[in-house]
C-alpha cells in the first residue's frame, strides 16, 4: 500500500516527519525521509517482495545530490535485475 509525502518550500524535518507519520498506517515498516535544500521527501513503506533494508525509500543518487520518492510496484523487476 505504501505512501509518499513531500513539500518544496517553506517546510523542516519535524513537519516531513509529521506529514509521513499522519500517513504511517500505508507502510507501517519503514518511514524514511530527507531533506535536500527545500525540498523535503518522505516515503511509508509496506514490505511486500524485497524485505531487505535495501528497498527502503528515499533512494540517493551516488553523490546523493538527488533523491527520489515513488509509489508502485516494478512489475518487471526481475529482468531488470
């Protein structure tokens, strides 16, 4: 079920991880966030195939200047893998 916050603007960590804990019953095992600049992103997660603490969201680029929320299933992960 999963579920995505998020602002740009005028916002802190303390309302991302309100905003995410408002929404935690979608994915009650994990709750990750960041903030890069202004611009806050939060992620609730439900583990349904990957259960490793790899899948956990926000994902980083390698500099970790980027870093992207997104709720889905990729239907074709094992080819990609």
């Amino acid at each position: 079920m999963c579920g995505i916050a998020g602002f740009s603007g005028a916002g802190s960590e303390q309302d991302l991880r309100r905003m995410i804990g408002t929404i935690s019953y979608r994915g009650p095992d994990y709750q990750g966030t960041s903030m890069i600049g202004d611009t806050g992103l939060a992620h609730a997660r439900l583990k349904i195939i990957d259960l490793s603490p790899e899948a956990n969201q926000p994902f980083f680029s390698d500099d970790k200047s980027a870093a992207i929320v997104f709720n889905g299933e990729i239907y074709n992960y094992l080819e990609l893998k």
